[in-house]
C-alpha cells in the first residue's frame, strides 16, 4: 500500500501543475546563492529539478550539478526537465557525499519539510567545501479566502483538523521556516557567516481548475484522497471546483512571499 505522504503518489501531476511555480522559485534562489562558474552544485530534495533545470540557464552556470530526494518518482521527472545532472536517491540526514565535496548547497522549500532541521544543517556544513554557501527558500504563512474555502470544503468531508494534520506530517516545520528571523536563526546556529535574509512577494494566476489541481497536489489533498478513495476524491474535487467558481469566478490569482537565505562556510 502507497504513504499518502510520499511525493511517488503525486510525481506526474507535480511535475504538470506545481513544477513550473517551483521553477520561478529556483531562480529566485539562484541568483541570491550566485554559484560561480565551474562550481559544485547540490540540490537537497530536489523534486521535479527546478533547481538543476535553473542552474542550466544560468551563464557561467556550475560545472557539477547533483540532486538528491527521496522519491525515486520525483527524480525520474526530474532528469527529463534537467538531463544534464546527477540525480542521487537519498537522506537529507544521511548525505552519501564526502566531506568537502560541494561549493553550494541549495534547499529550495525544503527545510520545512525536514523534522531535524540542526541535523541536516551539520549534514551540509558537511559536505561544503571551505568557503562554501548554503541558500534556502521558504514559504511565508498565507491566509486568504481560497486557502479557507479549500480547507472548509475539505474538512466537511473527511473531518475538522484535517488539514492541519497532514500539514504536520509532511512539513512539520513549514510554520516554523515561515518567519525571517527563524530562518535567520537557524543558519546563524549552524555557524553559518554573513546570513543574508530577504523576501520576494510572488504574484500567482490560475484558473480555478488548475488552483483545485494544485491543492489537491498537498498534504492535505494526499491525505483527502486516502482516506476518501479514489472515487469518493474525483467527486470531491468536481464540488470543490463548482464551490470554487460560484465563490470566486473562472480565475485564481493570489500573492505568496517567499523568505530566501543564504550564508558562508570558511
């Protein structure tokens, strides 16, 4: 039987629906890392590669790209968006790279999804080399109308709490990597040196089928679909889209900020 919270569940429709958001991302985060030329790059949870597939456009871009992630279904999709890099299965806890072996070391919304943050952070330090950067991106904690529509949809159906819940158990610290200054934080403890800190207001325009699509990609959708069964789901989703559109209209558009860090080694 499939985990609901492993991303093997949701690669194709990632891949389809949220990679491109995550693309925009990466970029963001790239130019704030600026890798030099010839540098050796790694991508903690990689995905669908909106990080090797950024450091592919980038001129100068880095000699040595690797992208670890504990999907094997998210990295299969990963090397047909960015064929140019090595995609390596593994632990962010557990990094199977000598020491020294990188000069950048990327985590594109990744350290929420971690339950151990200080432990991954000692896994990067690591395997930087000596000077060496680490450059993370978070989500900030939104709260609009399309967010709360979704959860009262969802939760009338498979309980109160819900959401939450599912939100726990796949990124456990996204509230906590939500704030500037815990992010701040965080690389400061791990002796990390001139931590810079900023966010990037992100604007987002879809249509209602695509929004429904994409929440349906979360934790809380993934655990929605487990516990609703295939059939019970595709009904929920076709309400969810008609409550949608009565709400809002045809189209979606909302702001999301996005925090970005990063910090020396050395």
């Amino acid at each position: 039987m499939s985990d609901w919270r492993s991303y093997d569940t949701v690669a194709e429709a990632y891949e389809r629906v949220a990679a491109p958001r995550f693309q925009i991302v990466a970029r963001h985060l790239l130019s704030l890392a600026a890798p030099r030329p010839g540098a050796r790059l790694l991508d903690l949870g990689t995905g669908t590669g909106a990080v090797p597939a950024a450091a592919a456009e980038t001129r100068g871009n880095p000699q040595t790209v690797v992208g670890c992630d504990l999907s094997a279904a998210m990295l299969g999709r990963a090397r047909r968006l960015a064929p140019g890099f090595l995609a390596v299965r593994a632990d962010v806890n557990r990094l199977p790279f000598v020491n020294g072996a990188f000069d950048v070391t990327t985590a594109n919304c990744v350290l929420s999804h971690v339950t151990d943050h200080r432990a991954v952070l000692r896994e990067v330090g690591r395997v930087l080399a000596r000077p060496g950067s680490f450059a993370s991106s978070s989500w900030e904690s939104v709260s609009d109308p399309y967010t709360t529509l979704w959860r009262e949809l969802l939760e009338a159906v498979v309980g109160a709490g819900a959401v939450q819940r599912a939100a726990e158990a796949v990124a456990p610290l996204e509230s906590h990597f939500s704030s500037e200054a815990n992010v701040r934080a965080a690389l400061v403890e791990a002796g990390f040196k001139s931590v810079r800190v900023e966010s990037v207001a992100l604007s987002f325009s879809h249509s209602v089928d695509e929004y429904v699509a994409d929440r349906a990609l979360g934790s809380s959708g993934r655990l929605g679909r487990d516990l609703l069964g295939a059939e019970g789901w595709n009904g929920f989703l076709a309400t969810a889209e008609a409550a949608f559109r009565q709400r809002f209209g045809a189209t979606v558009s909302y702001d999301r900020r996005l925090v970005l860090a990063v910090g020396m080694l050395g």
